[in-house]
C-alpha cells in the first residue's frame, strides 16, 4: 500500500493548476446513462473515484473513451445491464447516483446500498423518497434497491434534509418525467449548478438550480452534449490550506473563488491575504495565522469538506478555535492523528476545541478518509522533521497528482511503495 513521505518545514511558493472537481464530474458522468447520444467532456480530473465510475458505467454498457489529458467521451447507446453491484458501490458511495438516470430512462435499476462509511450512517432514504414519489416501485433486499417504473411522473418533492447527490439524483430522474417536477430543500451547492448546465445542454428544462426550489419539466428524450466540468473547489481550498499553514505565497490558476467565500473569509480572519483573478487566486501567509472558528453547514455556509484541513491550521495558530460539525456525525478521526503530530485537540460531541500550539513534530499517521488525509498532509507539511502517511488510498480518490503539485510548489514530498 502506498505511503506519502514528507519532510516538513518548507513555505510553499509558486503556481498550481487546480483540477476539475470529483464532486461535478461524478454525477455528470452519470447523465450519460440519460441518453443513447455520446457526450463530450473537458476538465475531466484523474482520480480513482473516476476510473471507479468510469468503469460501473463501463459494465452497464456505457461506451468509455479517455481523450488527452483530461478529455472523456461517455456513449449511453450499448446501456443494458442497469445494476451497481457491492464491490462497485462499496468503494465509491456516489455510485447512488446511477440509480435516478437508470429507472428514468430504461425503468429498471438494482444498486447496491452503500452501507455504512468511516465519516457516518450517510442513508438515501431521500433518494428513494423522492423515486417513490415519481412513481417508481422500490423494494429493498438483500442490501440492493431494487427500482421499477413504466415512466415516471413528475411530482413536489420536498427532501428531510439538504442532501447534495440526493438533488442530483431525483434532478436526472426528473428530466425525462412525464410532466413537472419540483425539488424543495435542494442542496444549492455549485456542483449540482454544473450538473444543471450539462442536463440543460442535453435538452433538458430546468431552472432554479444553485437555490433551494428546482423546477424540472421533463422531456422524452435527451440528446448528446459537449460539458467542461467545474474546477475543484474543495481541491482549491486544500491548497489554499497548504500554503497559509506553511507561511506561503501561492497562486493557484485554472480555478474560481466564486464559490468558495465562506473559505476565503475564514483565511482572511486567520491573517491571510487573498487576492483574487478572474481564473486565479493568489495567498499570501502571515508569520503566524491567528485561530478561526467555523460551523458546517450546508452551501453557502462553511464546507464539511474543508473542516479537517481548518482544523490542521488550527493546531498552529496563535489561540482557541472550536470546530463544529453539523453534516456528518463521525467526522473527527483525523483529531487523534494530528495529535500524534503533537496538535492539541479536544473532542466533545460535535465540537472540537483547538488549542494552537507552537509547532507539530513529523511521526507516522494513518489516513481514515479522504478530507481527514488532505489534513493530515497538511500538518506534515509544516511539522519539524518527517511525517509519514500511511492508508493514502483516500488521498488518491480525490486529488489528482497531490505529490506533483506539491513539489510544484517546493514541498519536500514523496510517494513510497
Ligand atoms: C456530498 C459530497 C461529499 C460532501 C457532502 C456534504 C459528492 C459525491 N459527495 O455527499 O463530498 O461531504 O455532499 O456536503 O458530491 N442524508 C440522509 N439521507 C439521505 C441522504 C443524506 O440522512 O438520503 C444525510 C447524510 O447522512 C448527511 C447529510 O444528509 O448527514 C448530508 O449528506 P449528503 O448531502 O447527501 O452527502 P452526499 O451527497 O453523500
């Protein structure tokens, strides 16, 4: 299993292209199963959680063809076996997004429950809830969801909770329905925006996307496309993390602080200064970054997707921080491997208190998820001495070539076998 190795100390400095983001291209490639037209895609970031969905559409006969660098053709034509096994849906959760495309466009799908996961229950009874309302016959055994429909029907549908892939689930399920659907309590996360443009490029009638109303009219058929995924904003924040944690001045290009404010306020409350370009954006660190608190919170509140590298900056800043987590109910592993690193954390309940110390020293740290290993590189980076990091599986699931970039950027960091 592959270990990151890192030799702490070193200030990044220079420039970084951001990826396409995971979280866009994962239900975008999914739309394929919508149409028998190809689609084209740009911006297209290779991660392990995209070969895994590259390879489930594969198997339900989606014709797959990488184009360059980041290029990707998805033909739905071939579509005829409309099932997500276990092994697919056990490694990549995101895999519940086949199952809205495949009952509205073949009426048929059986997909693997995802189970439980290292940062909480995470359920889709909202995914069900929402293809039960269209109509759709759902039945749950042996751990699959199985979903039957002649055609489904538009319907208001109004979701427990804020769910993100639980809006672009019942979005792509709706866009070939028999009349209108609305979608209330949608998540408003810039990701769902993206999937939006590209359903909207293959035919489909959708407006709202980006607020908490959708309204979908739904169409007989989609046609082919052509789609530049969004940048990472999650990806951007990372870096941005990386550098004010180590005293840096970075510019990251091919990327958008438009949708990351609540990131960027809390890096100009920790002392950072942010200068932002139409494709840029430029950090310059203090000397030493001042504590920030932040609550989780659905988009446009603060992401729970930075909160484990917020909390890595956290543990050397100069006071009290405390962290609260609002989305998922486990997700503060990452607090007892930053101490190992000497971070001062405590946990209680869904708060976690960060005391700032001095400085961390390098020691050998366990990955436990993907957000929680982008902290933990974080903290090797500004740690005195060596950081090991074992379990970076869940690192190469979302960041494309973290080592390359970072060594852009003058980190002292290697892969081992
Ligand atoms: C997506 C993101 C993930 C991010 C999360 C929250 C993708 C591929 N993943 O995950 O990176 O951390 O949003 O921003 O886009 N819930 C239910 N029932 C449901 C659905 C959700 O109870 O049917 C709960 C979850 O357990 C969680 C909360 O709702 O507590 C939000 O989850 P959700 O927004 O669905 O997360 P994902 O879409 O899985």
């Amino acid at each position: 299993m592959d270990k990151l190795l890192i030799q702490g100390g070193t200030a990044l400095s220079g420039e970084v292209a951001i990826s396409g983001a995971k979280n866009a291209a994962l239900p975008i490639l999914c739309a394929s199963l919508l149409t028998a037209e190809p689609l084209h895609f740009t911006n297209v970031p290779r991660l392990k959680d995209i070969s895994t969905m590259m390879r489930l559409l594969g198997d339900m006969g989606v014709g797959v063809t990488l184009d360059g660098i980041d290029g990707l053709v998805l033909d739905g034509g071939g579509l005829n076996n409309p099932v997500a096994s276990y092994e697919m849906v056990k490694t990549m959760r995101a895999a519940i997004l086949v199952l809205g495309p495949l009952v509205a466009r073949g009426g048929e799908a059986r997909v693997s429950l995802p189970g439980g996961c290292a940062i909480g229950a995470r359920p889709v009874d909202q995914h069900i809830k929402g293809l039960q309302a269209m109509g759709a016959e759902i039945t749950v055994e042996q751990g699959y969801v199985h979903a039957k429909a002649t055609r489904l029907r538009g319907a208001r549908i109004c979701t427990d909770m804020v769910t993100v892939t639980g809006t672009e689930n019942l979005m792509m399920a709706a866009c070939l329905a028999d009349g209108e659907t609305i979608i209330e309590n949608a998540a408003r996360e810039p990701e769902v925006v993206d999937l939006a443009n590209c359903l909207v490029s293959m035919g489909a009638r959708i407006s709202g996307a980006g607020t908490a109303v959708i309204r979908i009219q739904g169409v007989d058929q989609l046609h082919g496309a052509t789609h530049a995924i969004m940048p990472d904003r999650i990806e951007t924040g990372t870096y941005l993390c990386a550098a004010a944690a180590t005293g840096g001045d970075v510019r990251l290009l091919k990327t958008s602080a438009a949708y990351l404010d609540a990131v960027v306020d809390k890096l100009m409350d920790a002392g950072c200064e942010i200068t932002v370009e139409r494709d840029a954006i430029r950090l310059v660190a203090p000397p030493r970054l001042k504590a920030v608190s932040l609550r989780t919170a659905p988009y446009p509140a603060f992401p729970t997707d930075m909160q484990a590298q917020f909390m890595a900056i956290n543990c050397i800043a100069d006071g009290v921080a405390t962290i609260r987590e609002t989305i998922f109910e486990n997700r503060f592993m990452h607090a007892n491997e930053l101490a190992r690193l000497g971070a001062d954390i405590q946990i209680e309940g869904s708060n976690a208190i960060v005391r700032g110390v001095d400085h961390l020293e390098g020691a050998t740290v366990m990955a436990t998820d993907l957000r929680a290993s982008a902290s933990l590189v974080i903290a090797g980076l500004v740690a005195r001495g060596e950081t090991l990091i074992d379990r970076i599986y869940h690192l190469d699931r979302g960041y494309e070539h973290i080592e390359e970039k970072l060594s852009k950027l003058g980190a002292l960091v290697r892969r081992v076998h």
